[in-house]
C-alpha cells in the first residue's frame, strides 16, 4: 500500500518541478504568539514553507506545534521540526498523528541536541529512536497504517517527510552516506547544512546524481545568511561547516558586515541554484527573517516564488 499524496503546498511544488524556497523561524523563548505572526507575515509571498525549530541547542522554546498553527494562520505553510531528544517512542508517534490530524503534514523529522547544552542540562534525554529511526516510522505509518508495535490505525496519516543532510559527513564516508540511508528510510526532500563551499558541494552533489538520489528526494541546499565575521568564525567551530579564511576575511574587511553577509548569500544561492540536482533553497540565519526575503528578492529565487504566488 503506498503513502497517500499530502496537502502539502510544498510537495506538490516539488512535483511540479518548481524550485522551492524554505527558511525557518526560532519560536520565542516565551508565550507571546504576535513574535511568530510577525516573522511569519515578513516571509508572506518570499517562501513556499517555512520551518518551525524544536527547542534547537535544547533551550526551552514555544512548541513548533504551536508555532506552526500560528504561522499557518498568517497564510505560510508550516514544515514542523520534531526530534527525538524529548518524546519515547509512543510519544513520537502519537504526534505524527496529531499532525496529520490537525493538517499539519510536512515535518522535518531529527535525532536532535543534546539537553546538556542548553538550559536545562540537567534534563534526561530520551532518544528512543533517532532521527532516521523515526523517518523510517512515519514511512511505515502513512504507507501502512502500521506502528512500532505492529498494530495498525484506522486511518493512516498523511505526511511529507523531510530530513536534514550533512554533505561533508557523506564525503567522508562516501561507501555509506547517511543521506541515502535517509532516503531509503522514507525521506522526501532534505535540507543541507550551510553551504559556503561550493566545489565541496558540488563534489557531494556528484555523489548524490551516482547513487540516483537526487531522483529519490529532493535536495534542498542550505543557505546561511552572515551577519557579521564573529558569525562566521562561530560557524568554523560548528560540524558539517566548512568556511575558508578568503570567506572570513572578506566580512571583517567589509564596512557593513550584515550587508556583505547579504551580497554573500545571494552569490550563494545563485550558485548552488545552477548545480544539477538542486530542487530548492533552504535560508537560515539568526534573526534574519528581513534578510531572507532580500536574497530571495536579490537572487535568482524571486522568479521562482513570484511564480508560486
């Protein structure tokens, strides 16, 4: 029995062939709903989708359920991030099907941050799956109506299934990427770690059309929009990142930082655009919900989402 087609805007763009545009909002670290609508109203007409974070760095946040409902209601689609570092196995999927339920039926399914760095180090992480674990539930759920246990639900969920992917890990094991192993669990699209290199890449993306993936699941490059040199060299530290010094220097030489970050991103976007294989952009920054729609406005995207309105 197959899965059945989602409501899902962003699939159905994907389908249609178009070249898609994701970016993600934090939810605040309090109940105020008018933070969320206001990010959400800014990325209006700039985005097909936009996600919402699971208590990212385990630093207690507003739920992305929540945030998601809220974001809906401004007229955006909602991609709600859930990972597995706070719920056991009958929680997670309890919440697949209260997404569908609730309409909600693209997520972003992650193994998730470690509590020990975040505000609460003190709280016990579950894990009782991981991230690829859980894709491959979801798959299970919606093709089969079939849980962990065996039993199967009258009604099966409907959902679009997205997961994160880390070029540089799949350079280094190229025999065994864990994209294709994401992919073989159930994944429709994923979103990459930043990109700042792109013959790094486009190497991963030679990988990627070897092995048919990109035929499997559509590649959503990521993008990181800089605001200023510090930002960049925190990025250095992060894995799955690679920035070289000639990028680096270039924002701490510049005059206006944030606007070089800007100029940057939209090189990025346009050359990771032009890689075969690419289906989509997936923007991040740290409080860059007005920059994502001027590199989206200053790219090649906007004819993309100009269309999609």
């Amino acid at each position: 029995m197959g899965a059945k087609r989602s409501p899902s805007r962003l699939e159905r763009r994907l389908l249609e062939g178009h070249i898609v545009v994701t970016a993600e909002i934090n939810p605040p670290r309090h109940a105020g709903a008018d933070t969320v609508r206001t990010q959400a109203r800014l990325l209006l007409g700039a985005v097909d989708a936009v996600n919402l974070t699971d208590c990212t760095r385990g630093i207690v946040r507003m739920s992305s359920t929540a945030a998601a409902l809220l974001v809906r209601e401004e007229g955006v689609e909602p991609i709600v991030q859930m990972t597995c570092r706070d719920r056991n196995k009958i929680a997670l999927q309890s919440e697949l099907l209260g997404l569908s339920a609730l309409g909600l039926h693209t997520l972003l399914l992650l193994t998730g941050d470690d509590p020990a760095q975040g505000d609460h180090p003190d709280a016990k992480p579950v894990f009782d799956l991981n991230g690829t674990a859980l894709l491959a539930a979801a798959d299970r759920m919606r093709r089969e109506g079939a849980l962990l246990s065996g039993r199967v639900v009258a009604e099966r969920p409907s959902l679009f299934l997205g997961a994160a992917a880390d070029p540089e890990k799949d350079l280094a094991k190229p025999d065994r990427m864990a994209t294709e192993e994401k992919a073989a669990a159930g994944a429709d699209f994923v979103q990459t770690q930043p990109v700042f290199d792109l013959d790094r890449f486009s190497r991963w993306m030679e990988l990627v059309r070897a092995a048919g993936l990109h035929r499997q699941v559509a590649i959503l490059a990521g993008v990181f929009l800089l605001d200023s040199a510090r930002r960049a060299d925190f990025l250095r530290t992060v894995p799955g990142v690679v920035l070289s010094d000639t990028m680096y220097q270039r924002l701490a030489s510049a005059a206006d930082e944030r606007a070089e970050g800007l100029r940057l991103a939209i090189e990025l976007v346009d050359g990771v655009s032009s890689i075969e294989g690419v289906r989509g952009i997936h923007l991040m920054g740290v409080d860059a919900t007005e920059g994502v729609r001027a590199v989206v406005e200053g790219s090649g995207l906007a004819r993309h989402v100009t269309g999609a309105r």
